[in-house]
C-alpha cells in the first residue's frame, strides 16, 4: 500500500521524546488496511513534508524574535 504524502507528517518531538532527525506520523485512521503486509513512503514526500515542517518552525521563530521574551 502506498502512503499518500496527506497522510504523512513530521514532527520534532514525540511523548516528551526528542528525536535528532524527528518523527514519522502516518495518519492510518479511516484507511482499509485488511490484507495489507507492506507501507510503503515516498521519500521525496518525506522530505517535501519536512522542508515544511522547518520553514513553520523558522516562521515561529521569527514572530519569537519579533515579539520578544516572554513575560513572566
């Protein structure tokens, strides 16, 4: 079975967790997974997803710097 990328998501942290490269969701709900033995990912959409996930971060970052420190 194929994983279309709308399915896929990256995320830097997992449980608390940070992983140095980050994590892999596969949104599985709703897709009929009977007799499936195989996932397989497009690594170009893996990659596409995670160059995403950055620019948010990046954007995050900057409105941070922005806004400056917090308070409290």
């Amino acid at each position: 079975m194929e994983v279309p990328a709308t399915r896929l998501r990256v995320m830097s942290s997992h449980k608390g967790k940070a992983g140095e490269h980050g994590w892999l969701q596969i949104e599985l709900r709703g897709l009929d997974l009977e007799g499936v033995s195989h996932l397989y990912v497009d690594l170009a959409d893996l990659q596409r997803i995670r160059g995403k996930a950055e620019e948010a971060s990046a954007i995050v970052d900057a409105w941070d710097q922005l806004l400056g420190p917090k308070e409290g």
